[in-house]
C-alpha cells in the first residue's frame, strides 16, 4: 500500500489471524473495520494498533492463533480495486500459547482460502533459500495441479551472495511455473527501525532492477507495483471470464419483471380512468375466481386440500348424510316410545289392532329430529363460502380498502340468504310434517309390515352370504393394538356390508382378521399428546371385547376429513355413531323400575310395536332420502347460485355506491413499496448490462500461459510437514491467498535448484541486454512499458504506486 505502513512487524509470529484487506479506489484515504463499523480511521497507525488489539482480543497476547478473519477495507486514490488475505506463516515448532499441532491448524486454515477457485495464489520464497523446498509452492502445487491460480513471488534478491543471482529462476528456466514468477525487493529491518519512507523504498527497489546487470533487461517487469498490476489484470480477466453467465442471468431477470415494469412506467396514483379500469378488473376477476373455485376448473389445481367447491360437496354427500344417521333413533327407546303411544291411544281399552295414530305420531316426532342436522349443513356451506370469497380475495392485497369492501358486501349478501334458506329447510320439513303419504311406492304399508320382518329375520339368519358389496378400501392405523407391541401399525382395510377386515397390504393376500359389524357403534376418540393422527373407535353394544382382548378398536387416519369420509361409510354398513347422551343407563333404571313390564310384554302388544316398528322405519327411510335429495337442491340456489349472480351483477354498483372510489383503490404502502423495488431493480438491471457491455469494449484479457513442465513441485520424497535435510531452518514463508498483501520473509542461504524448465511468452529485448531470453510473463498487463513514460514506482510518479508491502528481514517463526 503506497506511502502508507499499517500491518504489524515484530520478532516471532505476528501474523495470528487471516486478514482481508479490501483496497478500494476512492478520492479520499481512510481504513474501515468490520467490527468497527461507522468509524473511519484517517491515521495509520491506529490502524496498526486495532490489529494487534483485536488480534489479542480473540487470540491472547501470547502468540496464540485463530482462524477468525479480520476484515480492513482501505479507501485511498493510489490503489487498484483488489482483495488481499494475509495469511499466518506456515510455522512448525509451537511457542508460547500455541498448540502442538501448530502447524497442521495453520495448514487447514491456509486452505480454507487457497482451496476456492476464484483464489489468486502468491507463492512467496525468498531467493536466498532453496526455492525447490518451498512450503508456499509445494501447498500451492497440491490445490492448484494445473499452475493457473499460482504466481511465484522472489523476494530478498538484495540479500543474495555475491556472485549470485536468480535470473534463471524470473526468466522461468529453472523450476518453472506457468505464471512465472516475480521479484520485489522490500525494506530491511533497518530502514524500518530509520523510518525509510515506503515512496523512497518503492524508489530504491526500482533503482535495484535497473541497475542491477542480471535483472535490468526485465526491470519493467519486476517490483511491487508491477505485481499490481499483474493481480488487478488478473482481476480483470476473473470478470470477463464471468460476465457471459452474468450477462444471460442479468437479462433473463430483467425479461421475467419487464411486463410488470412496463405498467408501472406509466403510472400514475392520481389517474381516475386507470383506478376505473384497475377496479373493473378486480371485480371481473373475483367473479372468475369465485365461479372456478365453486364449479371447478382445469387451470390451477390444488393438489394439497380440497378447497371451495370440493368441501360444499363433501358436505353435502358425506358430512350432512353422517348428521343425519347421528339423529338414528335408540332401539329401546324407539319401543319403549311405540308402547307408551299404543297404550294411551287404547287407555282403558283392550286394542284388537294396531292403531295408526301411534305411527304417525313416532314418525313426527323422529322428523321434527331433523331439523337440526339440516340448519346445521346450511352453517357449513356458508362457512365453506365466506372462506372462499376470502380466498378469492387475497389477489386484492394491493387494494386492502377495496379487499375489505367486497368481502363485507359479498359475506353480508350471504348473510341475508342465511335466514331465506333456513326458512325454507324448515318449510321442507313442516311439509314433511303435514301429510303422511302412506300410499307412496317405497312404503311398505301395514299389510307387508309384519311379513318384511319376518324376511329381514330368515335374512339375517341365513347369513346373506349370497352377495356381500365391497362398500369402501383403504389403509387404516390400527392404534390401541400397535402401542402393546411397541407401535402403531398399518393395514389395508376392506368394509363389507357384513364385516370389516384388514389385510398386511392392499394385495390382499394375507388377512389379518375379519371383525363382523353386527352391534357395533362409533365414537370419537381424542388424540394424544404425542399423536398428530384423528382416531374413531369401534366397540360392541353388548358390552364384549370387539377383536381379542380389547374392548374397543381404535382407528386413526392422517386427517379429520378421511375420518369423516369412513364413518360415512360404516353409516352405509349399518355402523351408527354413539348417541350423545348416555340413555342406555336411563333406560336400565326405568326398565328396573316401574315399566319392568318391557320383559313382561303381551304377545298381541308385541307383535303390534313390531308392525308400528317396521312401518316407521320404511317411512323415515322415505323422508331421509327425500331430505338429502332436496338439501343440496335448496341451498344450491338459495345460496350458491344466488351469490354467483350477485358477484356478477350486483357487486359493482355496490361498490360504487359505499363510497368515495379514490378511497377504495387507495394502494397500500406494500404495493407502492413494491413498484418502487421492481423499479429500481429494472433501472439497475439496465444499467448492469450496460457496464458489462462498456467493460467487454474497454477492457482487454490476457490468454493463460501455456502449461510448463512443473514436475519438479512433485518429486519430492519428504512428506508435508517435515523438513528435508536441505532445506533452511526457518520457515518459508507462505504466501496469502487472493493475492496477499505481502510478498515474503527472508531465510538462509538457498541450496543448488534443479535445473530445466521452459519458457513463457517474450519480451523486447532491451538496448542493455540484446542477449537477453525471453520473459516469462510478457509485457505488463493493460499499462505496457514505453520508453518515454516514467515506470510506475519511481517518486515522480507516486498516483502509481503498489498496494503491496514491501517486508523487512523476519526472525524465525514470523511468516
């Protein structure tokens, strides 16, 4: 970083936490921390201090270490736009606080970074140690095989012994990398303890290169601020690579909101013909939905419930059905009943027949019972229908005013239908209460009473095993069984009008049991606490255990609507659900008691409450089936139709007629937040393609080297981790990745490199040196040398200074 000297320098390990330098290139010069957000730091060196405070914050003040990053950005105008991550060095012996598999924790936390693919990799060795022993080139070797996210970093060509260079080693002829490598030349421990000006020290390194015999002929190709130069043109080939995807990601966003964009360009809040037209669609398009989600549609399925029309049909055919059977008559009450009226019809008379006022009065009493399952359908429907009007007017969201209008207006509309409906259910049952029409043709009349009793008797005695209808299948859980044995289980049941088995599963090979439904009953059972399922059971009215030693079994579906569904169908088996109130107890203390005659009945009575008996069943059967025929007829046109032709023909005007019409189509604040986003999105989608297109016009992209042959990175017979006996006793340095933001430490003395290698790209010769091999990187990335312009780095030219920092001399254990 030019003129500027902030990361912290020392003996031992310094840095103990990765740091994430952003260099961003603005007109003003501050430094900006994660963790300290809002506070910009405008002197250096309390940018120095906050690392080292924040490093011992996390990390102790005895050389401890974290993989925690610190995160510094950097605004200045002598920077390029580059990321840096400065990484701990690759340190082998623990000192101070630090755990004995130091090494292998900082190893791991190096490849968290180096191991991401859009990581550029500086391999940093000093010339003055063995180059082929370098941990930083031997890690970057084994995340990037192919050599295209390395470049190798030389430093302390100063330090070198006399009659020495690495010339061979930055022409990429010895131990050859395909990005080749760069040298720098930093300031020692002196010129830092002398306060060297880092301007003076980018001077002097340039002063180096040019005058140095061996690497002159490449100076405009050495030093910190081509190294720059070299990441930010790597930078820019990264984003050229990526803007094909980017391009087609950014203009398939930008095709999918242009339609909604489009009529929101031309909007405008305060225009009354656009609030007309908005509040002529909302409507129409109630009036679609409400008449789709009723009569059904092929377009928007829901596959996950049954919803609006769907519902008002299972009520009609299966819960209003189940009501109906709920109100079934208790046997020795109905009797009991039909005694009590023969006898107070005979009073003080002995009756030679049967009286046909004892019939009609059971079965106006038994119809009279209807009437609350009917008024009780009519509620579900219209609970079925408010919840569709507020399904349907959820797309209104934009318009909460309006939202809320047309649901109260439609709900009060059904609401007032309510009372017409109800007053005709009950009109249909006084009807039914006014004439008893025994001469209809489903009515078996006295005569055949006495002998359909008989038939039913021989009936059931023989069994009916003649033909038994399959009345419903399906997979049930058998619930109170399974919890003996450690869960409960499920099986494919099979309902008969007979008897009721289950099967291991729906082949129905191997049959389980098969429980006959004679003199059972249903109720409910409540779930557990543990239990997301809905249980029904089954028990036997005499008191015995249902299946083994169980008195009752406990059934359980997945939800309340499959419950529903197979009651229903244990109704058509002749399965009745368990009477609300506890009369069989009632019943036993009057039998008990005074009408202990009920064991005691006279023949001729007997057979007269079997008659009676036979005659009101026939009749309830009639009107039962009347009933269900004629509920679903009424409230279809009472209510439903009716509230279709009200939505279509009435809603508007009414409207229009509750108010001011600015006010109902008054957006809310979520909508106009919303085409504000959808706005800027639009704007800044444009404008991203547009950058993208001056970006492929205005930058230029440097073909990747071709590959070298780095063979030499993997002949090596020490494992990593360990030292060979050749190489420095001080660590090597390891270079940060994404590029770091210093090059290198010093070592040792380097031992002999291996020869061979190839070369990369050319170079003018320069006027020095016309011998000189060709260079490996070429000419420096988008600014080329010209020998008329001042190279970057020199004091007359400090806006081109390098964001890299130069390196004094380390002790050991300092990477």
């Amino acid at each position: 970083f030019p003129f500027r000297d902030f990361l912290p320098r020392g003996s031992g390990i310094v840095t103990r936490r990765p740091l994430v330098l952003q260099l961003v290139n603005a007109s003003t010069e501050y430094g900006e921390f994660l963790h300290c957000k809002g506070k910009k730091f405008t002197d250096f060196e309390e940018v120095r201090l906050e690392i080292e405070a924040e490093t011992d914050r996390v990390t102790g003040s005895n050389k401890g270490i974290s993989p925690v990053p610190i995160n510094l950005r950097v605004y200045s105008p002598h920077v390029l736009n580059l990321t840096l991550v400065d990484l701990p060095g690759m340190t082998k012996v623990p000192v101070g606080d630090q755990p004995p598999d130091i090494e292998f924790q900082i190893r791991d936390m190096l490849m968290q970074f180096v191991t991401k693919e859009n990581c550029l990799i500086l391999a940093v060795s000093p010339a003055n140690s063995d180059l082929a022993n370098s941990d930083a080139l031997k890690i970057a070797k084994e995340v990037d095989p192919q050599g295209q996210r390395t470049i190798g970093v030389i430093t302390k060509l100063d330090l070198m012994d006399e009659g020495t260079d690495a010339r061979d080693v930055l022409e990429n002829k010895l131990l050859p990398l395909r990005r080749g490598y760069i040298g720098v030349v930093n300031r020692s421990q002196k010129d830092i303890d002398g306060k060297k000006d880092i301007q003076a020290a980018l001077a002097a390194e340039r002063k180096f290169f040019l005058s140095h015999p061996a690497y002159r002929h490449m100076a405009d190709r050495m030093g910190t601020p081509y190294l720059q130069k070299v990441l930010n043109q790597q930078l820019t080939n990264h984003i050229r690579d990526t803007l094909p995807g980017l391009r087609n990601k950014l203009q398939s966003q930008l095709l999918s909101i242009e339609k909604e964009v489009e009529e929101y360009k031309s909007f405008r809040p305060d225009d009354p013909a656009r609030k007309t037209k908005a509040l002529l669609q909302m409507v129409q398009q109630f009036a679609v939905d409400f008449e789709k989600r009723i009569e059904g549609s092929g377009d928007q399925i829901d596959t996950y419930e049954l919803s609006g029309g769907a519902r008002i049909n299972r009520i009609f055919h299966e819960r209003f059905p189940f009501e109906l059977v709920k109100m079934e008559f208790d046997e020795k009450e109905l009797r009991r009943e039909i005694s009590y009226a023969i006898k107070n019809i005979h009073e003080v008379r002995t009756g030679l027949f049967t009286p046909d006022m004892a019939f009609e009065t059971i079965v106006k009493k038994q119809v009279k019972k209807i009437k609350e399952p009917c008024l009780k359908c009519v509620d579900m429907v219209i609970s079925e229908l408010i919840n569709t009007v507020r399904q349907c007017t959820k797309k209104l969201s934009q318009y909460p005013h309006l939202r809320e209008e047309m649901e109260r207006i439609v709900t009060t509309h059904i609401r007032e239908r309510e009372g017409r409906t109800k007053d005709q259910v009950m009109l249909l049952i006084d009807i039914e209460l006014a004439y008893m029409n025994t001469n209809h043709e489903d009515f078996i009349g006295f005569a055949n009473a006495q002998q359909r009793s008989s038939q039913m008797s021989k009936k059931k005695a023989a069994g009916n095993q003649d033909e038994i209808l399959v009345i419903r299948k399906g997979w049930l859980t058998i619930n109170n069984i399974g919890i003996m044995k450690g869960g409960s289980k499920e099986y494919w049941f099979v309902l008969t009008a007979e008897n009721l088995s289950w099967y291991k599963d729906d082949e129905e090979k191997e049959k389980k049991y098969m429980l006959p439904v004679d003199n059972l009953k249903l109720r409910d059972v409540e779930k557990g606490f543990m239990s997301s399922k809905h249980i029904f059971a089954l028990f036997n009215t005499e008191q015995r255990n249902v299946y083994k030693d169980y008195r009752q079994l406990e059934l359980a579906c997945e939800t309340q609507e499959e419950v529903d569904s197979w009651k229903a169908s244990f109704l058509r088996a002749g399965v009745y659900p368990e009477r609300v109130g506890d009369k069989d107890k009632a019943s036993e203390a009057e039998e008990n008691g005074s009408d202990s005659f009920m064991h005691s009945m006279d023949p001729q009575l007997e057979r007269q409450v079997e008659t009676i008996r036979n005659l009101v069943d026939s009749y309830m059967a009639i009107v039962n089936k009347t009933i269900r025929d004629l509920m679903p007829k009424t409230i279809m046109h009472l209510m439903i139709n009716n509230t279709k032709d009200f939505i279509h023909s009435e809603l508007l005007a009414n409207l229009y007629s509750c108010g001011d019409q600015n006010t109902l189509m008054e957006e809310s604040a979520e909508q106009a937040q919303r085409r504000d986003e959808m706005l800027r999105m639009y704007h800044a989608l444009k404008e991203a393609l547009n950058i993208i297109g001056d970006i492929n016009t205005s930058t230029i992209s440097t073909p990747m080297p071709p590959p070298v042959d780095d063979s030499w990175l993997q002949v090596q017979s020490v494992p990593s981790g360990r030292r060979s006996p050749t190489s420095s006793p001080t660590p090597q340095r390891r270079a940060p990745a994404v590029p770091p933001a210093r090059p290198g430490s010093r070592g040792p003395a380097p031992g002999p490199p291996p020869a061979g290698g190839s070369t990369l790209g050319g170079a003018p010769p320069v006027p020095s040196r016309p011998g000189a091999s060709p260079d490996p990187f070429g000419p420096p990335p988008q600014v080329p040398s010209r020998p008329n312009r001042a190279p970057p780095g020199v004091p007359s030219r400090p806006g081109k200074a390098s964001s890299a920092r130069p390196e004094s001399p380390k002790p050991p254990f300092d990477m």
